[in-house]
C-alpha cells in the first residue's frame, strides 16, 4: 500500500484495518467486513466521485475479496479505472483487475482495447502493468490480440519491460503452444540479453522447450555452461545476490537444464563436469539457499553421464546431510541417496547405520522416504528384513492411501527377490491380514496360481509340501475375528482344492469350517459363493475317491438356504452342487479331476462336439437353429430402454426450434390401384441384434414374399411406442490390462565390506546396540548381486530400472562423421575438476561484455567471425541473424522455427561444429567437392574463438 500511496488513506480505511486485525474470531470479521461491503455498495454508485477516493474504495475492494467475500459489485468500477490517464489511478485499476478477474470473466473483453493501447505507452511504467495483466488476464483467444505488441516490446529498452514480455510469451506458450510456436527462436536470442534479469527470465520458457525436446538444443550447452560458470565467479551485480550467494536461483535453473540436456549424452555431459565440480567445492554449506544448490548438483550428477569424482563429491555432501541434526537436509540426504544408488549401489553401505537412524526417527515424513530408499536398495539378501520392517509400518498407520502403497511395493518386492515359496506365502498372508481390501485382486490370484503351480519344477514332494503348510495356515488364520474378503476367498479356494488332498484333515472338518465362514461372512455374496465351490470340491474329490459322504447338519441348511437365494450365482451353485452329489463316481471324476488347476483349458467355441446329437434330432423334425442376428420379431431391450429414456426426456422444456414439416411421401402405386386395393406386399423387416430401427416399407422385389401388409406411409401412430427409434450406438469397451511396473535387480558391487566409521564424527562417541549392528549388517551386508531363485511358472524375470551400465554407449553417426574429419589431439582430462590447463572451447571473455559489443551497430561487422574465410556482412543486428545455418530465416519470416527444427547441431570437444545436411539442403555431393577445391587451395576454415552468439543462434 506504501508504493500505493497506501499511508496516505483516509482514516475510515485505516480503521477497517485495524479493526480486522484485531477481531478475536471470524464471526466478529466476518461482520465487520458484511458492514464494509454494504458501505462500499452504497458510496461506490454515488455520482461524481473523486479519482483519489474511487482508489481508496478499490483498495478497500481488494481487501474485501481477499478476506473471502463476494465484491463483484465494484468490479465494473476497477475496470473503469484501467482506463484512466492517471498512472496512479490506472496500475491501481491494473492491479484490481488481476486479482479480480479470471481469463473466463466476461468483462476481459472491456480490457483488451486498453491493454493493446497501453503496450505502445511511451511510459514504461504503464507498459510493465499492461505486460502484468497480460500474463494474468488474457486467454487463448484474445493472444493474436496482442502478441504483435508483446513481440516488439523484446527490443524495448528498458530491460524491466523485456523480462515482462518473456514471461508474457511463456505465459502464451503454456496456454497454446501453436500460437507462439514460430517465436521459439526468440528466447534463443533474448539468453544473449546484456541484463541478468532477461536472461534468468529467459530460462523458464527455455527450460520448458528443452523438456519437450532435448535435441533441438543440445547446441546450447557450451552456452548454458558458460553461463553458470560466470555466475558461480560471481560476475553479476551484488543485486542478485541471495544470503552471500550469487544469483542462487539462476544456478538451480541452470542446473536443471543441464541436468536434462546432458543425460545419456557422454559429449554433452564432459562439459559439465568441470563447473559441476567447482559448485561442489564453492557453495556454502552452512546457508538453506546454499544446500539448495548443492542438492540440485547432486540430482544433476544423478541424471548426467557418470563421473567417479562427481559421485565421491556428491557422496561427501550426502554424508554430511545425513549427520545434520536437521529434518529437512536428512530428508535431502536420503532422497539424494536414493538417485545416486541407481548408478553406484555400493555408496549406500558407507551410510548404513545414518539410514538406520532415519527408520526409526519418529518424523513420520522422513520414515516414509527412508521407507523409498530400502525399497530402491532391496534385493535377495535383504528382502526378508526390509519387507518386514515395511509390513510393521504399515500395521501402524492409519491412511488408507499410503497403507495402500506400502502393500503394493511389499507384494512387488517379495514376487521378485523371495528367498523362498514358504516365505512367500507367509508374507502375502501378512499383507493381506494386515491391508485388507486394499490389495489388488490381481495379487489375490497370483498367490492362488503360485500355491497350484508350485516351484515349477519336477519336485511333487517339495509341492506337497508348500500345499499342505498353506492349508495349515489358512485353518489357524481362520480363528481370527475379521478377515478382508479379498484374503477369505484365497483361503476358500486353497482349502477346496488342498484341504483333504495330503489326508491330515478329514472331509467333514474342512467342510465344517468352510460352513463357518460362510454363515460369518452371510452378507459377502462372493464370500459364500467361494465357500460353496469349494464344498462342491470336497464332495466330488470324496465321492472320485469311493469314500461315502456324511454331510454335516451346518452344510445342508446352507444348502437347503441358497436353493432359495435372491441371488442367481448362489442359487446355481447350490443346484450343481445337489447334482454333483447324486452323480456316479466315474462321472464325478470327470467333471471335477484331482489337482486340475493348472491345467489348460481348450475351449471349442464352435461345440462341434454336438454336431451328432444336432443332426439327430433335426432327422427327428425338430427346427433348424436360427442365429439371434437372423432371427425376425426379436427386439433388442436395449433398444426399449433407450425409448424410454427419450420418452421420459420429452416431457420437459424443449428450447430448440419447431422442426420443419416433412415432405409429403409421395406413392409409386397409382391411385387407381390403391382405391381398388388398399394392401401392398411389403418385406419382412430385418432387425439388427445392436440397435432397433423399423425399416422404411417399399414395394419388395423379392418373388417369394407374397405376405401382404397395410402401407403406412406418412400414417402418423397415434398408440404405443413411436414408429422410428434412434439407432443405439454400440460403445465399444476397451479392458485395460495392467502390466507390472519395471523392476530393479541390483548390479554388481563389491564384496561384503565393514562399514565406515564416517557417522556423526562431530557427535560423542556412542556405544552402538547390538541389536541396530545386525539390522545394518541384514539390509546393507551380503553379495550385492541380486541372486535371484530360477524363474517358476508364475514369475517372469523383470528388468533392472535402477542400474545403470557404465560400458560406453554406441556412437551416433554425426560423431563419427566428426571424428574422422576433426584432426586427432590428445584429450584433455575430462576428469580433472581442478583448473583447466587446456584452452576450451568456451569463450575466455565474459559473455555479457562481447555481448555488448556484438549487439552495438557501430561495432565492425568483420569481428563477427563465423568460421567463413573473410566476413563482409552488413553491420546491421539482424545481418547477425540472417548468417544462421541450413534455412533459419529473418525474423520477419514466419516460418523460423522450421529452420530450427530441419537444423541439427552436434559440438565437439575441439570446437569443430559439424552440421547435418538437411532434406531440403544442398546436394552432399557438391558440398564435398567444393571443400576439395578448398584443400587444393590451402585455405583452412578458422574454427578458434567460437562465437558465442553463433553458439546460441545454432
């Protein structure tokens, strides 16, 4: 309010204020603002209101809307001040509006006109609050509106105006990429801005594009590093200094754009390393801005092509997070830990027992990501323990949601490292206890086939035995008070398959408790249903077995109970089981057979097997059987209720225009015969088993329909259902399979090796607990191979995602194009993030100050060395532009970004630029012969000094 002129109000407003701020309950404001607005309303239509009070009424407005009540009324009032000549009156007009308004509102449009007026202000001022309700205010439509304006204002003078008109373009690209797709080449340039300001601006829309596509910019990472390097040498004003650190948010952005631009890219990612190293050993520590740096070049190092010293530098930082006695940087440790152990497994063992204290912190947000980092970190040998410790947690929560996530990622991790089937079984009968409906359906039957199919080899005792230890297990979990549906209708099915097959229960026991859990569980109808099949099991298998069948009292009142079910499905199974029960032995066994789950099934859809019997009784005379989709006289209910849905619709308003009146129909038939004889033959009509429709009557043509019907043409119905009836459109339902997520398997790392004493050195030293040793040696101890057991008939091996193989990748083409015409030199030492001994690439000036020269017009146009034999381009700044390779155009052109994307740039270590021949390009055959007759002339391109601006410019 000060800039507002905010202490200069009248006293009525000051004393709102102070009222709001001391009103002891939101009753009390809210009355003290309902009297506020009913004041405002009455003096705000008064006539003749002085500029200087109409403002102070706005300001109160916006103080009213942002208390959470409705101050509509007056925004017609802040619209009308966006108009006014005053600068005061109009940014505070300016200001109401952006908080008032949305993109939808209908009064955007009263502004459009003013906004375009005001962006050819010569007050720069106005201009500033024109680009900010731009940014607010306007939506995909009125942007051709004013992007003319916006687009000029680039090359505005004042560099407060530029940056607005950058977020203004970013603002657009987010609304409709399309419109400002042929501008992209405009951020390109404004990243040469001599002000700080534009060019930390210009790196949000930048960074946007590069996340679309990395390839198109890969030319700009000598760029982006020198960029960060001058930052980082604190070659910008003390202005953009943050807690003493240089321009802390220009290099996190920056970072991140490295970060994308240099991952899977071993060339790209070699320029980085030596700045990356420097932000390593620069940055302040002791500052949250400067952690903040340092997590960002951790998660940058994560994402790059790998560096051994890069990683040791980001492992020193993350032991020193782990070791901070606060939340927040053990929270950053941890989640730093968790990128770089998917490259080097190995440098989670040197903080084990950090990791440990983190589990067992009682900041539930820093237990969760502990939670995801032994999750990333899980293989064979320490499934068991990391799987329980995730089951205890899960016990002791109560959100629903993250209970959720926590059994998916503890049925994932055991169906891939479980040491053993037994273990497997005992673990998912803990989630399932535990998680209850939570778990997907899909893990419910993975565990029923895994329990069916065994080890997938040829051990039947081994089998046997993990059978027979489920059906123990179900049989003493089934004492328990409440269990999810979802685990009840596995232990249904295990025990009507397995629970008499090794003799240790009889029949009638395995019968009694099935009835148990049908008559808890009355109102689960899958439950019971379950429960039934599995009786209908155990009787068969008895009565296969020639054993006699004592059914128990419990069982045949359930029976007698679902032949009498509302429920179709119950009532089916009882009468298959009644008739199950009544059949012969050798029937029974051909019906049911022992063991026959994980048998295929073939399915003969055509059932030829009844052609015999068909054609015996057609012999017989019985009638011939007619498809539904040929049948005639069968209507489709579907059909009926999608009448019933127009009919019931119909009673309401109707707003659409009266239809016009249809032609009158007229007959092909003469009037003679008509009057002679009132009836035509016409065909039977034909109906579509999809949709209903009563087809048009005609005269058939057909010498076998000789059936003759009334002609009702143009007869309206006056009874019943209407005459014609909108085809129903048949939806087409799409099942979705869902696939396991990627999987890890740990890659190979070193031997077991004795942990560091490198945890909390600054802290007394404390006697460590047995009991946490033990834990740390579980998780961290053991091969770090993933020994995985052999691959059963329920398990697919998956491939590893958090592993990453450090072989070279294969080298495209434009690099071995490079590499035979680049002259062969040593290679520097990448590696070495010290100073630089060897002269780089990257240009020893500072930017900004050639920068300078290059964008002044009275500079000589022959300094602009593009690697051409001699220069003698015009001294204009767009003759600069204009030099751009393979079809960039001028500015003026409308097609600029297809130069940029039929462009594609590869820069090599030595400098050389190497440019591929586009489709549209001249010949490659001319081209070589024209370099040949520049050899035999002994003139070599100059390659040294690259210029910055062609570097941005591709």
């Amino acid at each position: 309010m000060g800039s507002q002129g905010g202490f200069y109000q009248s006293k009525e407003f000051l004393d709102l204020v102070k009222s709001i701020g001391e009103a002891r309950s939101k009753a009390e404001e809210d009355r003290i603002v309902l009297n506020e607005i009913e004041t405002l309303k009455r003096r705000i239509s008064e006539p003749d209101i002085p500029k200087r009070k109409m403002k102070e009424f706005i300001i109160r407005l916006v103080y009213v809307e942002m208390l959470g009540h409705d101050a509509s009324f007056g925004y017609i009032h802040a619209v009308k001040m966006t108009h006014d000549d005053s600068l005061l009156v109009k940014r505070t007009g300016y200001l109401a509006v952006t908080l008032f308004l949305n993109e939808d509102h209908d009064l955007i449009i009263l502004i459009v006109n003013t906004i375009q007026k005001d962006l050819k202000s010569d007050n720069y001022l106005v201009v500033c609050a024109a680009l900010n309700a731009v940014c607010k205010l306007i939506n995909e439509e009125t942007i051709p509106a004013v992007l003319p304006q916006v687009v000029e204002l680039l090359g505005h003078p004042k560099e407060a105006v530029r940056k607005k008109a950058i977020m203004a373009l970013h603002r657009f690209y987010h609304k409709s990429p399309s419109s400002v797709s042929h501008l992209v080449s405009n951020f390109r340039k404004r990243l040469c801005d001599n002000d700080p300001g534009v060019m930390g601006a210009t790196l949000c829309p930048l960074f946007d594009l590069i996340t679309t596509d990395v390839n198109s910019y890969k030319d700009l990472v000598i760029s982006f590093v020198s960029i960060l390097k001058q930052v980082a040498e604190r070659r910008l004003p003390k202005a953009y200094d943050y807690h003493q650190m240089p321009a802390p948010f220009i290099q996190i952005k920056l970072l991140k754009i490295l970060a994308l631009l240099g991952s899977g890219d071993k060339q790209a990612s070699e320029n980085m390393y030596t700045v990356v190293g420097d932000l390593f050993r620069k940055c302040d520590s002791s500052s949250n801005i400067g952690n903040a740096v340092i997590y960002e070049c951790i998660c940058c190092v994560s994402s790059i092509y790998p560096n051994p010293k890069l990683l040791e530098s980001a492992a020193e930082v993350i032991s020193r997070f782990l070791k901070s006695d606060s939340h927040n940087l053990k929270y950053m440790g941890i989640d730093a830990l968790g990128r770089l152990i998917k490259i080097s497994p190995e440098i989670a063992e040197q903080h084990q027992l950090a990791v440990i204290d983190c589990l067992e912190d009682p900041d539930d947000t820093l237990k969760r990501k502990t939670f995801e980092l032994l999750y990333k970190m899980t293989k064979s040998t320490n499934v068991d323990v990391i799987v329980d410790r995730m089951i205890d947690y899960m016990i002791s929560i109560n959100d629903s949601h993250y209970k959720t996530e926590i059994a998916s990622r503890c049925v994932e991790l055991a169906e891939q490292f479980a040491p053993s089937n037994q273990w497997f079984i005992q673990t998912m009968n803990k989630v399932f206890e535990h998680a209850g409906d939570l778990v997907n359906i899909k893990v419910a039957h993975n565990l029923m086939r895994l329990i069916a199919e065994g080890f997938g080899e040829d051990d039947d005792s081994a089998d046997t035995q993990l059978r027979s230890s489920a059906v123990e297990s179900y049989l003493r979990i089934l004492g328990e008070p409440k269990l999810p549906s979802v685990f009840l209708q596995v232990i249904c099915w295990v025990l009507g398959e397995y629970g008499t097959a090794d003799g240790k229960f009889s029949a009638s026991y395995i019968t009694g408790k099935l009835c148990d859990v049908a008559e808890a569980y009355s109102n689960d109808e899958t439950v019971k249903a379950y429960a039934v099949t599995a009786l209908m099991k155990i009787y068969a298998f008895e009565i296969a077995a020639g054993r006699k069948i004592d059914m128990l009292p419990e069982c045949q009142s359930l029976i007698e109970e679902l032949l009498a079910s509302h429920s179709t499905d119950l009532q089916q199974r009882a009468y298959e089981l009644q008739a199950v029960i009544g059949l012969e032995a050798r029937a029974v066994e051909c019906i049911m057979p022992s063991d026959a789950s994980c048998e295929d099934i073939e399915v003969d859809k055509s059932l030829s097997f009844l052609n015999g019997y068909v054609q015996e009784a057609i012999e017989k005379g019985a009638q011939p059987y007619i498809p539904e989709s040929e049948r005639s006289g069968m209507l489709n209910i579907s059909n009926f209720r999608n009448q019933d849905h127009i009919e019931a619709s119909s009673h309401g308003l109707r707003f659409e225009a009266y239809e016009l009146p249809k032609p009158t129909v007229q007959s092909s038939i003469p009037p003679a015969s008509l009057a002679s004889n009132e009836l035509v033959p016409v065909p039977e009509p034909v109906y579509s088993r999809e949709s209903y429709q009563t087809p048009m009557p005609s005269v058939s043509s057909d010498a076998g329909s000789s059936e003759l019907k009334l002609r009702l043409d143009g007869v309206q119905k006056k009874w019943g259902r209407p005459t014609y009836s909108p085809a129903t459109s048949t939806v087409n339902s799409t099942t979705q399979k869902t696939v396991n997520g990627t999987t890890q398997v740990d890659g190979a790392s070193s031997s077991n090796s004795k942990s560091r004493e490198t945890y909390d050195s600054r802290k007394p030293q404390v006697e460590i607990s047995p009991e946490k040793q033990k834990l740390a040696a579980s998780l961290f101890g053991g091969s770090s191979k993933a020994e995985k057991r052999p691959a059963s008939g329920h398990k697919t091996s998956k491939a590893s995602s958090h592993t990453v193989e450090k072989s070279h990748v294969p080298k495209s083409s434009v690099e071995v194009m490079s590499e035979k015409r680049a002259p062969v030199q040593p290679p520097p030492d990448l590696l070495d993030l010290g100073e630089p001994t060897v002269a780089s690439s990257a240009p020893s000036i500072d930017p900004f100050k050639q920068l300078e020269g290059l964008l002044d017009p009275t500079q000589d146009a022959s300094a602009v060395n593009h690697g051409s034999i001699a220069a003698t381009k015009s001294p204009d700044i767009m003759g600069l532009y204009a030099e751009t390779p393979a079809g960039i155009q001028d500015k003026d052109d409308g097609n600029l970004l297809s130069g940029l994307s039929n462009l594609s740039v590869t820069n090599m270590p030595s400098g050389t630029t190497t440019t591929m021949q586009s489709s549209k390009g001249p010949n490659l055959k001319d081209a070589l012969e024209k370099d040949a007759l520049v050899r035999q002339m002994g003139v070599t391109p100059s390659t040294q000094n690259p210029n910055l601006f062609k570097d941005l410019l591709g």
